[in-house]
C-alpha cells in the first residue's frame, strides 16, 4: 500500500504525536503533582480531583510512542534503551509510585494521607526529572561529557518547571477562589523559568549541532522559521499577562492560559521535530535505516488506524464528560 519510506515518515509521525500528546496531557497532570502543597489538605484534594478523571489515560500515549519506537524502529529502540536505561528505570519507578499513592491517599486514614501526598508529589518530581534528562540526553547525541550531563541536569529542570506552568495553567481553568489565585502565581513563576529553559535549548541546540544551525540559519529557512520562536515568545508574555490580572470577572477566559501553554508546548515540539528529521537518533541513525520490514510495518498500520482513532475519542468524551470546574473527588 506505501512504500518503505513511506511508511517510516508515517510511524515516526505517530510516535511524535503520541509524545507530544503525553507531553502536553500527563504533563499537566505531573505539574499538578509537583506543585502539590503539603501543609494544604483542601488544597491538596482539589488539585488531585482536578486530575482524577484524567491522569491515568494519560500515560496512555506515553505505551503508545514507546511501542510505536519498539515495533516500527526496534534499532532505535534498542540503542536508546542502551543509553537511557537508568533514567527509564527511575521513570518507571516514579509512576508506579504516583499510581498506588494516587490510589491509597483516597482509602487511608486521615491521618496517613499526608504522607501519601508526599510520595504523589515525590514521583510526579522524579518522573519529571527523569524525562527532562532524557531530553537533554538526546539533544546531546547521547555523548558521554561532562558537558552532557550538566546540559541534561539542566534540561531536567527546565522539564521540571515546564510541567509546573502547564499544570498550573490547569489549576486556573479547573479550580475557583484562593486555590486559582494562587495557581495563577504559579503559573507565572514557573512560566518565567520554563521561558529561561526553551531559550537556552535554542541557544545549544544549534551550537553543538552544526547541522541544526545549518537548518534554523540558512536561507530562505531562517525567513519562514523566524515566526516559531517570534510567537513562542508572545504566547508566553500574552498568558503571564492575563495570569496578572486573574481572576476575571464570572471566571471568564479562565482557559487561555491553559490553550497557550499547550501551543508553546506544541511549538517547542516541532522546533525539535524540525532541527533532527529524519534522524530518529540525532547524528547516528535515521527513520529509514531503524525502520522494520516493509511488511511488517504494513501489518501494524492496520491496528494503528483502529487503535489510535479510538484512544482518541475515548481521550476527548472524558474530557468532555468530566469538563468544567473541579468537583469532589469520589470512588463510590
């Protein structure tokens, strides 16, 4: 039906976007993890409720592109195991962590609930440590320096705080009263360090890739890239603006700061997509030499055509059932 080269250009399109659907919706959920506050128990149950309905799919997308790298790319997938086998292990750990504290902060007596609040928060931090030095990891062409592993240190906090704003943007749309008041401060403290991160992944990026300056820097591509980073920018001054002057009167346009991280995340996503295509390992291998057989990937499309569209719609009727403020969060 498609040719090889086809083929690999449309599973890499869909494990970028079930990455960037992970990033953006277990982000959120993450964010409000680490944000949790821990000497605020009304607090601390509405942030959890505000994610209740959600953040178990949501790592849904995150068994999709990791099965996705498996299946349509299995070298690729094995060489980044290789090279991230600790912080996947760390990752793991964290999630699991999140999930039983999710579950046992609701069933355990009042008096132990803090302390499963401490480990929710705990794995929301090291999920999102561990993601962000994955990041860095990759972007450094998975090199063993010490420049390397302080980028990637650095990459992992700037996930941290990225995770922070979105989650917080979040918290503005789906809570009232003090609890949005002081989302808002969060959102924009955290949307100042998330800014000072993309920006200093720009400026690396292209300086120890000689083929990324190549692409953002030559002509005619610097003209027609230039509104990427132009709007990235605006978005992020627009919604420190509006956290500003939160909140607003019958809670109105309460879900623009939410709509404008996810734009930011969405081009940040494709900056990177833009500066490594079609290396699905930066400088080492590309889509096409990791892609599996012909055959096989022609197989695995069929069940992706009916698997994905259907993660999908479940993914926007809970959003829709479950849309509006946050309400108690129940399991009976």
């Amino acid at each position: 039906m498609f040719s090889a080269e086809t083929l690999a250009v449309i599973f890499v399109g869909l494990m970028g976007l079930s990455i960037l659907l992970y990033a953006i919706l277990d982000g959120y959920d993450l964010g409000v993890g680490i944000l949790l506050p821990l000497g605020n128990q009304k607090d601390s149950d509405d942030m959890i409720a505000s994610i209740g309905p959600f953040w178990d799919a949501n790592e849904t997308w995150l068994v999709m592109a990791v099965g996705v790298l498996l299946i349509a790319f299995p070298s690729a997938h094995s060489f980044i195991l290789k090279e991230l086998y600790l912080p996947v292990a760390v990752l793991l750990i964290a999630l699991i962590l999140r999930g039983v504290a999710f579950d046992f902060r609701v069933k355990a007596a009042f008096s132990h609930r803090p302390t499963w609040d401490k480990a929710f928060k705990a794995g929301s931090v090291l999920a999102a440590l561990s993601q962000g030095y994955m990041l860095g990891m990759y972007i450094m062409g998975f090199e063993h320096s010490w420049q390397s592993f302080v980028f990637s240190g650095l990459s992992a906090l700037g996930v941290v705080a990225a995770y922070s704003y979105i989650g917080a943007c979040w918290l503005v749309m789906k809570s009232e009263g003090s609890l949005q008041k002081r989302a808002a401060k969060w959102a924009r403290k955290a949307g100042r360090f998330s800014f000072i991160g993309v920006l200093a992944v720009s400026i690396v990026n292209p300086i120890i890739n000689p083929d990324v300056f190549e692409r953002w820097f030559s002509l005619p591509n610097m003209i027609l890239l230039l509104p990427m980073p132009a709007f990235c920018f605006v978005l992020f001054l627009i919604v420190d603006r509006l956290l500003k002057r939160m909140p607003f009167k019958d809670d109105a346009s309460c879900w623009i700061p939410f709509v404008g991280a996810i734009m930011i995340f969405f081009l940040c996503f494709n900056g990177l997509a833009f500066s490594f295509f079609p290396d699905i390992v930066p400088g080492k291998i590309n889509i096409w030499q990791a892609a599996a057989a012909p055959e096989s990937l022609s197989f695995i499309l069929w069940g992706a055509m009916i698997v994905i569209p259907c993660i999908l719609a479940y993914t926007v009727y809970s959003y829709r059932v479950f849309w509006g403020k946050t309400k108690e969060l129940r399991y009976y």
